[in-house]
C-alpha cells in the first residue's frame, strides 16, 4: 500500500472522488477550489499555442472566414486526446514518456536524440524571433535583433533554477495578459454568432485542403505535448490517483487554448476577410493585423494586441526552455544508465541547464546568419514526423503490458489515435515537400 501524507491527500482532491487504483480513498474536503488544481495543462497549451498557430488561425479566418472553424476546433480535441496519452502513460507507470520510447527499440531513441539537438537550434531562434517581433513594432527605435537575445536570455533566466511553482505562475500571468488581448479584440470586431455555429459543421470549401488539415493538426506545439508528463511530475502529481485531476487538467487547459484559436478566426473573419484585407502569412502578419487593428479602432487597438502576440510568443520559449529541458535531461541520464534520483536527471540539474544554454545562445548566432538553408530543411523533415511519431508510439505504449489494463487504451481511443497518426502522416508529407523544395530549386 502507498503511503501517502495528509498534505497529499488534500492537495489531490478536488472537490470529487478520485479513483482508487488500489490506493487509500478518503472523504474529499469541499473547501478547496477547483481552479487550484489546474496547471500543467495550463502550460501545456499556452507552451503550444504560439505566434505561428495564432497567424495560421488568423490567415484561415482571413481567406475562408468561419468556413474552417471546425477543423480548428478538431485541432483541440485532437490535442486533448495526446495530452492525455503522455499524461495517462506517466500516471498509470511512474516512468517518462522517453523511457517508454527507449522500450520500443534503439529506432526510437535515436529519432528522437537527434530530433531535440536540431530541433532546438532551430527553435530558438525562432522562438526569440517571434517574441521580438511585437516588442520591435512598440519600439521601433531598437533592433529586432536586441529584443531577440533579450528575450532569449530573460527566458533563460527565469527557468534556470527550475522553480516549477514560480514558472507556472508566471505562465498563468502571460495566459491571463493573452486572454484579455487576443479575445479582447475578438469581441471588439462584433463577431456573427450565427455565421459562428454554421462553421462548426464540418465542410472543405475550394482550396482550403491545406488549411484544413494545418488547423487540424497544427493548433497547439508539437515536442511539448510529450513534456506534459514531465510537468506533472514537476507538479507532484505521479502516480494513478491524480488520473482524474489530470483529465480535468487537461481539458480545461485546451478549452482556454481553444478560446484563442476561435478568437483569432474570429478576427480574421471579421475583421479581414469581410473586407479583402490581405497580411502577410509568416508571423509578421500579426504585425500587419496591429496596423489594420489601429485604422479600425484608433491607435490604443494595435498596442493592446501586440501585447497579446508578445505574451504568446513569449510563454513559448518558457514552456519550451523549461520542459523540453526536462525531456533532454531525462534522455541523457536515461542513456548514460544514471539512477532515477541522480541530480542531473532533474529540473535545475546540469543536464537541464545545458539543454537551456543550447536553447539560447547558439541560436543567438542563427539570428545573425538567418537561418541557414540545411539547417532549416533538417529541422523541417524532422519536426514534421514528430507528430506521427508521437501519436503512433502512443498507440504502443498505452496498449503494453507496462500499462496496468485499467488505465490501457479503450478501443475508441486505438481509433481515435489512429486517424491523428494517420493525419500527422499526411501532414508531415506536406512538411517534407516543402522541406525539400530549396534543394530541388523548386
């Protein structure tokens, strides 16, 4: 029988029974609040949403208006369902969503060693790009360049002790600085709720196939999906009586990622697409959107929403500086053979601070050289299979004899996880084209 403390006991409940799984069940106190429980999830999704999900969004509503607002909320529940899988698999198991992957066979463990050295390179400049945007279009009279390292380092510095309470915190002050803009300006733009609802049903309208399918597999981060079950262990939630809460978790983190979503098609419809304004397609066409947002609104419009774009981008390199950390750490203890309670495994370890300084400053370079052509087409064949490589690893694991049959998959899930494999693999094909097509010339 697990021991468990009295502080255990009441930071697990949640105003609810639990299930049991063989451990102690007690009465549940009613007087804590429920919105106590919600973290991981929280950063999660706002770890995933970024800049690039928020333009993608924005340019569908732009071209397509409501048309494709069922693929974008698919695009959530697909989300909620991998979630859920790398939670359920750490919960159910006590083991990480890397260790799972090493159980499949030396393929996988190389896959994904070489995936998060190139991957991070490549994202970081990104990331530190992204965030500068905003901040460069609010103070033109400093280089992007500056807010870029700025960014980067500020990031850094937050994360380095890995203090998960205080990362969290202020990942739930960004989200609220994201909620109050992006769906501020939402429902500035006066949006038709009946032309809302007819774009839940689901339809494919002429040349939208690319979209649809981006909307529906692109909302919401790829590699930090799987780093859910390392910030449930950072959280202290570890073992099967924390299933429910992190459902509950789970989905309300991807109900307020899906608010975003819906209000950034909101915009696009609204405000562009009823009016033939065209932006640009890249992350600059936030910027672009501030400028519409000024001449439609006054001036106070185009800072209010930068603040928001600054605030996506920004939880984005936190999130991914402080879990994807946490996955490297775990992979390089985990190859080496070191003991579960080796420091070095651990948040605020050497490991994890080395994948931090990986994260920020060989990208700082990246910045300077823009990015060169065979970095950006590994990246791309890489980062598009990821998503595949996730979901159908999923399918094994949470179907394996490692995990106890309560918490195995049901057969709608093997269903379920199945078309997401089915749909990464066709968007990573789309990926890979496009990866390529510089060095065809094309």
């Amino acid at each position: 029988m697990v021991e468990e403390t009295d502080k255990d006991v009441v930071e697990s409940r949640t105003g609810e029974r639990v299930e049991r799984a063989g451990r102690l069940d007690h009465s549940l106190p009613t007087e804590k609040p429920r919105w106590r429980i919600i973290g991981p999830g929280l950063v999660v999704a706002a770890t995933g949403i970024g800049a690039g999900d928020l333009v993608a969004t924005l340019v569908a509503g732009s071209r397509f208006g409501y048309g494709l607002l069922w693929a974008a909320v698919l695009g959530v529940l697909i989300k909620i369902a991998l979630v859920e899988g790398a939670g359920r698999w750490t919960l159910a198991t006590g083991r990480t969503i890397f260790d799972g992957w090493k159980s499949l066979g030396a393929w996988a463990s190389a896959y994904f060693g070489v995936y998060i050295v190139v991957w991070g390179l490549s994202y970081g400049a990104a990331a530190m790009s992204s965030t500068a945007l905003p901040l460069a279009a609010l103070f033109p009279q400093v280089e992007l360049v500056w807010f870029a390292v700025v960014s980067g380092l500020v990031g850094a510095a937050i994360v380095w002790l890995g203090r998960y309470k205080v990362f969290e915190y202020v990942i739930a002050a960004l989200v609220g600085l994201m909620f109050v803009t992006v769906v501020g300006t939402a429902v500035l733009t006066v949006p038709n709720l009946g032309e809302i609802v007819s774009g839940l049903v689901p339809r494919i309208p002429e040349g939208s196939v690319f979209y649809t399918l981006g909307l529906a597999g692109g909302v919401g981060g790829t590699i930090t999906l799987a780093a859910y079950g390392y910030w449930l262990q950072e959280k202290g939630w570890r073992t099967p009586r924390w299933m429910r809460v992190m459902r509950i978790d789970n989905a309300m983190a991807y109900v307020i990622s899906g608010i975003f979503v819906i209000s950034m098609l909101v915009v696009g419809a609204e405000l562009l697409y009823s009016s033939g304004v065209t932006i640009a397609d890249g992350e600059g066409g936030l910027v672009d959107l501030a400028d519409v947002l000024a001449a439609r609104y006054g001036a106070f419009a185009a800072p209010l929403f930068l603040v928001g774009f600054w605030a996506s981008s920004f939880s984005s390199i936190l999130g991914v500086w402080n879990g994807v950390s946490l996955m490297f750490a775990d992979f390089v203890a985990t190859a080496r053979g070191l003991s579960a309670d080796d420091p070095r495994r651990r948040s605020g370890g050497l490991y994890y601070r080395a994948y931090i300084l990986w994260l920020t400053f060989p990208p700082m370079l990246l910045l300077l050289l823009d990015k060169p052509i065979a970095l950006v087409v590994v990246y791309g064949v890489l980062g598009s299979l990821f998503m595949p490589f996730l979901a159908i690893t999923l399918l094994f694991l949470l179907n394996s004899q490692a995990v106890p049959a309560a918490w195995r998959n049901r057969a709608w899930l093997n269903v379920v996880l199945g078309a997401v494999a089915a749909l990464f693999l066709a968007l990573g094909a789309s990926e890979l084209v496009k990866a390529v097509q510089p060095l065809l010339g094309g």
